[in-house]
C-alpha cells in the first residue's frame, strides 16, 4: 500500500512497509498525552458520549494492561457549556464564550469521571491559564501531581484550559498548546497523540474530494502550511495548530480521528493510521 509522505517541500509516494515510514512500539512508550478536540467530544449540537466512553476504555488499556503513565487533555467544555444553553451556533464574544466554559466544564469533566469508574480508574481535575505554563514553581507543583497520580496507578489526571480566566486557548488552538508543554515540560512525554474530528493533515482541503492523507510529515514549512486552513466548527484547533504543536514539543506526535473506535490503542499497537509528525529529539 502507497502512502504520501512530506519532507522539505516534497510529497511522495511510499511503501506503507517502507524502513523510513515509523512506526509505534507500546513497548517503547513510558509516557504519553492524549488530547481530544471539542470535535471529538461534541458531535451536532449534543454530547459524543461514545466517543467519550471509548476513549475511556483506551485510556484504561494503556494505564492497567501497558503499564504506560498516561495524562489526557480534553476540550469541550464551551461545547458542553452550548449544550446545556441550547446554542446551536458558537458565540464570537469572547466573554460569553468564558461563562459557557463554566457551564460546561463540570458536566464534562463528570462524564468523564463515570466512565472511567467503568474502569476502575479515577480521574484528578486539573485546570491550567497562561500563569501555570509562565511558572517554574506551578510547573513544578503540576508535575508533583502527576507524579503522584502515576505512582497510585489508579488514576488519570484530566486537564483542560481554566478558559473563565483564560481567553488564548479559546481563540487560537483548542487546548493544542496546553498539551504541548505538559508533554514537553511535566511529562517529558515520548508520545503526543492528538485526536480530532478528521483522520489527519492532508495535502488539501480535507473536503476536497481528491484530498490525500499525508502520513508522515518530516518537516514543517510554510509550503506544507499552505495546503491546509481553516478550524473546526465548535472547536478552535485546525492544521495550524496542530503544527505549531512542534514549537513546544520535541517529540514525535499523531494527528489521528478520535471518532474512530480503538485509535489509540491501534496507534500503539503499530498500525499505520493519522499523521505522523517527526520529533527533534
């Protein structure tokens, strides 16, 4: 099977087997971020509560079976916070958009709280600004957290923007940043693996119906840039910012559809799904 590859201004054909195109070993993965889009999580105006579930399920495996310490980074409480509001149609004032996150962010977070009780597991809230990710003293405190939850077995930290007191995340990356630095500077994470509503970056317009796959990307440039726009519906995110991801993280991450059943796992497990995007380290 073909895949497109790009490196330095080129897309090219490869052999899915080929030596160049990599693949994940779970054996090999001590720390790992996952972070779902609030595409992932809202589906029409409602809650993607099977998503969630799944997710949940996953999240499980990789803690109690893989025995890899695991910190999941979700969106979707603005989304959650519309739902509750009988918004069909995001908001553009940005203080508005604040008080929906305070809406929203407990009924998420308790969903995500049963599910994973499914589990046996337990979720720790945690809610970061701008102030957190500025600080050595709150990193640290932060990472002394996740310590502590790794170290229980039983329980997974969820973290997500405080977007009542922060309004970046809201405009410009959908919590993509937040998860960057925690992978980077409290994980020292060896994998990002980034869900959204999408299978990953393609060489155009994913609506085009000639659109390609791009699943592996060596490289980030402003070539590559120029085949992808646009953000999500209810989300904030896009191409954009899943590559300005590689600023702050030094690993390797995949852009994969967090509405598929089994994506993580099957990223672990070695199969060649989403966009790879090359690590520095």
């Amino acid at each position: 099977m073909k895949i497109l590859t790009y490196q330095n201004g080129n897309l090219t054909e490869e052999d899915s087997d080929s030596s160049n195109v990599k693949r994940i070993s779970k054996d090999k993965i001590k720390k790992l971020v996952v972070k779902s889009g609030t595409s992932v999580v809202t589906d029409n105006c409602s809650m993607n509560l099977p998503a969630m579930v799944d997710i949940a399920r996953q999240l499980s495996i990789v803690r109690k079976e893989y025995d890899i310490d695991v910190a999941y980074v979700s969106s979707g409480a603005i989304g959650f916070g519309m739902i509750e509001d009988g918004i069909t149609e995001r908001p553009t004032d940005i203080y508005k958009l604040m008080q929906l996150s305070t809406l929203g962010q407990g009924k998420l977070f308790s969903q995500y709280c049963q599910f994973l009780q499914n589990y046996g597991l337990k979720a720790t809230q945690i809610l970061v600004n701008e102030h957190d990710l500025d600080s050595h003293l709150h990193l640290d405190n932060l990472k002394k957290q996740f310590d502590i939850s790794f170290k229980e077995k039983n329980k997974i930290p969820i973290i997500n923007a405080n977007d009542a007191t922060w309004g970046y995340e809201i405009k410009e990356s959908d919590n993509d940043g937040i998860s960057a630095v925690i992978a980077e500077r409290i994980m020292n994470a060896d994998l990002m693996i980034v869900l959204s509503n999408i299978d990953g970056v393609y060489n155009k317009n994913p609506k085009d119906p000639d659109a390609k796959l791009i699943s592996h990307i060596y490289s980030i440039d402003d070539k590559l840039r120029s085949f992808t726009d646009g953000k999500s519906t209810n989300g904030t995110g896009g191409a954009e910012s899943k590559f300005k991801i590689s600023e702050n993280f030094s690993g390797p991450y995949i852009v994969a559809n967090g509405r598929t059943q089994n994506t993580i796992i099957d990223i672990l497990e070695g199969k060649t799904i989403g966009t790879y995007f090359e690590g520095r380290k």
